[in-house]
C-alpha cells in the first residue's frame, strides 16, 4: 500500500472540510447537526466530479474525444445542482450557505417566486463549474510532471545503452576478431576482405553517428543487422545464419539499435549443434505492427562461464523498451529444447 500517495491524496480533502467547517461556523444560521449532516454527502459528490475527471475523463476522452468529454461536462453542469438539491432537501439539510438572501415576500414578480429555488439552483452550479477545472489542471499537472521524469529517465536510460552497445561491439575483441578475418582474406579472396571492411565501416558509421538521433528508418536498422551478421559469419566455418523480412514499407521509424541487442546476444551465448552454428533473424510487418523473432541454440550449463563484459543486458533492454514504447510492445523470452527465442512485437 503506497501511504506516501493516499496520504497526497487525503491532504487537500481534509484541508476542504476544516475550511467548510470555519466557513459555516461562521454562519449563525446554521446548526452543528446540519452541519454533520450535509458534509458526507457532500465530500462524496466533490470526490466523485473531481476523481471521475481525473481518471476516466480527461485520460480517455479530452483530446481524444471531445464530443465524449463535453456532452458529459455539460450534463454533469446541468444535472448536479438539480440531483444536489434534491438530496439535500431528501435529508432535511437545506442549504448551508453563508451569505443568506432575503426575499421579499411582497413582490408579485414571478421572479420573486421562484427566486429562492433559482439561488439554490446556482450554488450548487458553481460546484462542478470549480472541481471540474481543477481536475483537468491537476491531472495536466500530473501528467506533465511524469511525462518530464520518464524523458529524463528515458535520456540516461538511451546513453547508458548506448554506451554499453559501443563497448560490447566496438571492443578490440570484436574489431581484432574481424581485422584477423579480413587479414586473412586479404591473401586468399581479396574481394572478401574489401567487402568485409566495407561493411565493418558501415557498421561502425551507423553506430556512432546514424543511430545518435531519436529515430531511424526501419531500413537503416535492416542494414545494421544485415552488416553485423555477415561479420559475424565470416568468422564461421559452418553456420546456418538467416535473415528473414517480410517487409511492407521499411520508411517507418523507430528508436535505433533495438533489435541488434537481441542479435548480438545470440551469437555471442549460442552453441553449436550438429557442426553448424545457428541463429535465426525474423522481421515481418503487419498492419501497424512489428514482429522480430531471434532463435539461437544454446547450452544453460555454459551460458553463465560465457564472457560477461560489455553488453547491455536483458534487463536494460527490457527498460529501454518500457520507457520508448509502454504499452505498445509485447516482449517474451523463452528457453526450450536447447533453443533460446526472444519474439518482439511493437507498433512504431
């Protein structure tokens, strides 16, 4: 139970009945017992405009549905002063306000008759007319604040990724592994060696600079994964690595470097399996929605003696993606039958 909220909560609410309180003992008019009488009900009534707004309203409807959040705005303006009124009067409470009016009796005015159920009428009216505004103002408020914690969460969140990406792929044990491939390359199939440092170079162009902005084009990150596993597979003699995409439109953008933790986490902790090295990439796109898939084979009882420096792990990641894109992504990691599958789902 989070005291520290109920407590914020509580506060302006009991602050409001010891206002009330002075206010109507001010009134000679006024006796204790009504006072007593009227106050439950009427919390209620404050609480319920106010919280009505606060979380159903506002979050779901203004903004989203004006049509929604206004025709109840107004009813709730009309109706509340009539149901108020009649629920005083049910429980013999009548009206407890400070500043009395004194009709004239005389008057023949049809104005004069009807004045005393016009003034009740309108001191319940400005009730909804207050707690309404100041609902839309707190949960703005509210808002507002979170947003600006999450953007500051989400920027240190971003550069620690982006540091540790930068030093689990750009650390001399990945650059060395891949200068003694094209070493090697360069006196047998020197073509290869020429291709391989294009794509090491391309690689490393788009980590430091392509990727240092909010959002990538879709086909961008397709050509980071596509460039760090043909390195990877350079290093293999025998492999089984594929890449498939089934791609409508690769102009939709999202968040760099999301996918190639998962990559990359595959072939460094996947085993090899019936003298082949395995690592399955899937990308598909449907409707507004991505789908990535990444199969790799694996021995638990090694993973843990595995080199563990670097790499931003499971956990960041998974962080990463709670902050970018909330509830529009769906992430499950599974291990069974010596296969560790990671499946991602999320609409940019």
């Amino acid at each position: 139970m989070n005291w520290k909220k109920i407590g914020l909560h509580a506060m302006p609410w009991v602050l409001l009945t010891l206002l009330t309180y002075l206010m109507y003992n001010l009134s000679e008019d006024v006796e204790p017992l009504d006072y007593y009488s009227w106050l439950p009900m009427t919390l209620v009534s404050y609480m319920t405009i106010f919280y009505s707004y606060y979380y159903k309203l506002v979050p779901l409807y203004l903004g989203k549905n004006n049509a929604v959040f206004w025709t109840w705005t107004i009813a709730i303006l009309l109706l509340y002063p009539i149901l108020k009124y009649g629920w005083d009067s049910l429980v013999g409470v009548g009206s407890l306000a400070v500043v009395v009016v004194n009709l004239d009796k005389g008057s023949e005015s049809i104005l004069a008759d009807h004045i005393g159920w016009i003034v009740e009428y309108l001191r319940r009216f400005f009730t909804p007319l207050f707690f309404i505004p100041l609902s839309v103002f707190v949960r703005f408020t509210v808002d507002w604040f979170r947003n600006y914690k999450r953007q500051i969460e989400l920027e240190s969140q971003n550069l620690q990724s982006e540091l540790a990406l930068l030093r689990n792929q750009i650390n001399p044990h990945f650059l060395f592994n891949t200068l003694n491939n094209i070493d090697s390359m360069v006196y047998k199939v020197a073509p290869q060696a020429s291709d391989a440092i294009v794509k090491l170079s391309e690689l490393m162009r788009y980590m430091l600079y392509d990727a240092n902005t909010g959002e990538v084009r879709l086909s961008q990150e397709i050509h980071h994964l596509r460039s760090f596993m043909d390195l990877q597979k350079m290093r293999l003699k025998n492999h089984d690595v594929h890449l498939s995409l089934d791609i409508a439109s690769d102009h939709v953008k999202i968040a760099p470097m999301l996918f190639i933790p998962f990559v990359e986490n595959a072939f460094k902790h996947g085993q090899w399996s019936q003298d082949a090295f395995r690592v399955k990439v899937e990308l598909s796109q449907m409707d507004n929605t991505l789908r990535f898939k990444v199969v790799n084979d694996f021995d638990l009882s090694k993973v843990d003696h595995k080199d563990k420096a670097g790499g931003i792990g499971l956990v960041n990641v998974k962080r990463r993606l709670e902050l970018l894109y909330a509830d529009r992504h769906d992430l499950e990691i599974s291990q069974e039958n010596g296969q560790f599958t990671v499946e991602l789902s999320l609409k940019p």
